[in-house]
C-alpha cells in the first residue's frame, strides 16, 4: 500500500518513473503538471477517503495521460444515517525524551549542551480531524464534510562557522560602512569561531472537503465536491543553504478542487457519466524574511530586479558559513487546470463497451526571483594579490571582507512567465466475454497534447547552422518564434498518439481458484512544465 496517514508516497509502477503516474481525484485530475505528482490527494484526510485505488499493468483504454498508474481517490458521501467523529493526536515537548546523540554529548548538564543550547529539541505539533454526514432529504439528498488542521512547531539545531569575537571587532574597527553593516547581520560566535543556535520552524495547515449528492430521480444521480487546503510554512534558515540564523523564508500554498459529476441510466443497458472539474494550484514561496534593505547597508547601487524581495545579498566568505537572503526566491506559480469528461457504457449480449472524451485546458503564470539582490564570492584574491590594505589579524578572506573587495559579484533578472496548453482524448474499449471462462478486452486510445506555449513568447531553441531573423545579432543557432520552422512551443507537435490496448482473463480451473490474466498497451506520458524553467532567464528577455 502507498498510503500513509493519508499520504500519496512516491513510487514507480510498470518501470516507469515516479512522475509517470496519474493521480485522480473523484474521477478528475489532481495531478501538480509542473513535475506530475500528486496535489490535492497528497495529503488528504483518510478520514475524507471512502475508497482508495491503483490500477497498474496493461489498462484498458479509458486509462491513459501516463505510463506508469492510475491512481484513484474516491471521497466520502453521506448517507440516511448521521456519522461523525473528531480526534487530535499531540506532540509535546515535555513529554519528548531527549534524543539518543543529544544524550551522548559530553559536557554540559543533563538539560543543556555546553553551548547553552537545550538538549532536548522543541518539537509540538497538533494534529485535527473531524467529520461529519447525514440527510438533507432522505433517500435524495445528502451531505458530508470533512475539517483537518494541522499545527507544527520545531526546533532546528543548527551549528556556523562565523568571525570569532577578535575578528570581529577588527572589521568594526577598521572595516568599510558596507563591511561593518553586513557583519552586523551575522549574531556573535557562540565559541571561538563557532555559532551555535536552535531556532524554530512553523507549519500549518487547514484542509476542508464538502460534498453533495441528490438523486433528480431514480435514474438521474448529482453529486459535487469541493476541496480546499490552505498550507503556511516558515523555515528560519535560507533556502539557499545558510547555518546562520536570521535569513529564513516563508511560503504559502493553496489547492481547490472544485468537481461536479452527473450519471444517467437511460436503460438498464446504457449509462453516461458526465464530469467538469476545476483544479488550482497556487503557491509563493521562498518568500525572504529579511526585509533589510540594500540601500540601509550601503548598497544602494545593487538595483533589485524584484523590488518587493529587497534585502541582503548572499555572501560567501570562503571558509566561512554564507549568509544573507536566498538566492532562489521568491519563486511561485498559479495553475488553474479545466477538465471536461463525458463517458458512456453500453452493455449488449456478451460485450460491455464502453467510449467517450475528455479535454483538458492548463494555464501557468510563474515567477521566480533569482539572484535578485546580488551574489558576493570572497576568497582573498585581493589581499593575495596584494590589491587591498592587510589589516593586522585578519586572514585573507576577512581582510578582502573588511576592505570591500569581492572576487566574484553576480545578479539575475526576474523571471516572469505565463504557459498555456490543452488536451483532448478519445476511446473505444469492449470487454468481450468470449466463453464463461474467459474474457478478451481489447481497445484503442488516441491522445492531443497541443505544445506549451508562452503567452508573450518569450522562449528560445537551438538550431545549428541557423541565424536568426527575430534578433538578427543573436548567436548563430540561437533562434526563435516566428524564425523559420520554429513553432510557439519550439517544438513539433503530432496527431499519431495512438494507443492500442488488449488483455485477457482466463479462469483455469473454472473453479475461481486459478486465473491466468495478460495484456499489451501503448501508452504517452503527457510533457511536464518544468522543461520551462530553463526559459526563465531566455535573452534578450532577461540576463
């Protein structure tokens, strides 16, 4: 089983990839496009679940958008009889025994390390669940909703090499404005050259799921979900991989699924399933939470491309642990993805068949901040080379540090792009059941995926030999939109994405004790967005 505590877990099925799979919920798409995993079944309630599902192998022809598996999530419904029931499973602090390495430590007391720094990390979280169902009319109408909240709080040991207490009042001392701001930044070592510190993360979450159904007649049945999960985030270090404290990040992230499924029996022989569904992805993170402005430390000159991500640069003194605000954010995407199913099974004689449709629509508005308030590389080329002053006590890298000279000084544009795509896909299958023993399933699938296309145009390709007429300075091979042969997605798309699908299943013995199954299937994973990534910084757009 791949659920835990209501989590999707990573894995391959048919030795295809873990981002080969296609997760479904209600019957509708619920995958995150950018890397093809799970979204809003990633987490869900298993209290919300009334059915969990993976269909792997040779799958018939209704199953396709990958190749690897199927994964079916199916919610809750209520019934003529009221349920409910609520829970909350806590962790505490002061009831954590102290971890067997904190333990080990010598020196110190029982309680607390020779830094000062408890043993015995903070770790409280709370975790919220509740449900409940019943009638709205009996035997017609009836509703269910489910509420999971979830509430952390921990602490994070972490351990820098920083200046020590002489080489930091040397640089106060006799350091540049810029230098003696910047080290203000990085608190005081804890001992000799190290920096000891145990501040905390946060994470909350808060997911809700409602659903109705009703039955418009006995052969006419509605039903509609919505599902909404709210998730902040708060990490006291830098993404970019920092020990010192004070250059953490934040982030939020926000799913809805909003789903609406009609089933009609015409006659006891031909059902249609409708389905349309709206599916968001939204998320800003890597949202730094040092808001000191450049221009307060003395680099007024470092123009930020993003201004609402002004703060420090990212510095790194070789030897030394980096600080200052990451250098991958803030970085976020809006998805809004519009399905639209219709299937309709008929059943006659020894044949069940069963056809229909779906269309896709996806839409992408991404940003990501990159390098956006400059990168600092030090590593005493200056005082090596004899460029700079030497200050008495201080090695090369701090001296170069002091004196304002820096090796190595990067910055990016921000990255801004929006991508649109669609799909349509078509089927026919036939369960034929050739004898009482034995069943031949056989099908074909035919799947669109029109190219990803951005909506300014703002990407380019490599063509050898070719030369530009877009941006005729550009480097040879570097081409364009509009250039000739080159599309909007630059690439070609194709209308041959047929997918034949054949199986069998055989009772032996005619007993039900022994059965022999087999099958074939051709089958296309749909491309993921991040191949987009790498249009982010595309010139003459960006630098």
């Amino acid at each position: 089983m791949f659920v835990f505590a209501g989590q999707v877990a990573d894995f391959s099925v048919n030795g295809q990839r873990a981002q080969s799979n296609n997760y479904m919920l209600d019957g509708t798409d619920s995958n995150d496009l950018a890397i093809n995993v799970p979204d809003s079944v990633n987490l869900i309630s298993p209290n919300a679940l009334a059915e969990f599902r993976i269909v792997t192998g040779a799958m018939k022809a209704e199953y396709g958008r990958n190749t690897g598996s199927v994964v079916q999530v199916v919610s809750r419904s209520g019934s003529n009889e009221w349920h409910g029931g609520a829970s909350e499973t806590f962790r505490n602090t002061k009831l954590n025994a102290v971890p067997f390495f904190q333990k080990s430590t010598p020196g110190g007391t029982p309680e607390k390390f020779s830094s000062g720094l408890p043993r015995k990390p903070q770790w409280n979280s709370n975790d919220f669940d509740a449900n409940f169902g019943g009638p709205i009319i009996g035997d017609k109408s009836f509703f269910f909703v489910s509420y999971l909240g979830f509430r952390r709080r921990q602490g994070v040991s972490r351990s820098a090499t920083v200046p020590n207490d002489e080489e930091r009042a040397l640089i106060l001392a006799n350091g540049t404005p810029e230098a003696k701001a910047l080290l203000q930044l990085i608190p005081p070592a804890s001992s000799g050259n190290t920096l000891f510190s145990s501040p905390s993360n946060a994470l909350t979450r808060d997911q809700g799921l409602a659903k109705w159904n009703h039955y418009l007649s006995r052969a006419n049945h509605l039903s509609v979900t919505y599902f909404i999960e709210q998730r902040n985030d708060r990490d006291p270090f830098a993404f970019s991989g920092s020990n010192i404290p004070g250059f953490g990040q934040q982030g939020t992230l926000r799913f809805q699924n909003v789903i609406l499924n009609d089933t009609h029996t015409f006659s006891p022989n031909l059902l249609n399933e409708f389905r349309a569904s709206f599916h968001r992805r939204a998320t800003l993170s890597v949202l730094p939470l040092n808001r000191t402005s450049l221009s307060s430390l003395g680099l007024g000159n470092i123009i930020p491309d993003n201004p609402s991500a002004d703060g420090p640069p990212w510095v790194i003194l070789n030897g030394y642990d980096s600080f200052g605000n990451t250098i991958q954010g803030p970085q976020g995407r809006a998805d809004n993805t519009f399905q639209y199913i219709d299937n309709m099974s008929w059943s006659r004689g020894r044949h069940y068949m069963k056809f229909g449709g779906e269309g896709r629509t996806y839409a992408q508005n991404q940003v990501f901040t990159f390098i956006n308030n400059g990168y600092i590389f030090i590593d005493g080329t200056g005082t090596d080379e004899g460029i700079v002053p030497q200050i008495p006590g201080l090695n090369s890298v701090l001296n170069d540090f002091a004196n304002g000279f820096s090796t190595l000084y990067i910055q990016n544009s921000d990255g801004r792009q929006g991508y649109r795509t669609r799909a349509l896909n078509l089927f026919f299958q036939d369960d034929w059941k050739v004898r009482s023993r034995f069943t031949l399933n056989f099908g074909l699938r035919w799947e669109y995926n029109n190219g990803m296309k951005e909506l300014r145009d703002r990407v380019l390709t490599f063509r050898r030999g070719q030369k530009s007429t877009v941006f005729p300075d550009a480097p040879t091979g570097v081409v364009y939109p509009s250039d000739t042969g080159i599309s909007r997605s630059t690439y070609s798309e194709d209308l041959n994405n047929f997918g034949p699908r054949l199986g069998f299943a055989w009772d032996v013995l005619g007993s039900g004790k022994l059965s022999l199954r087999g099958g074939y299937g051709l089958f296309y994973d749909i491309p993921i967005t991040e191949l987009t990534v790498q249009f982010l910084t595309s010139p003459p757009y960006s630098i």
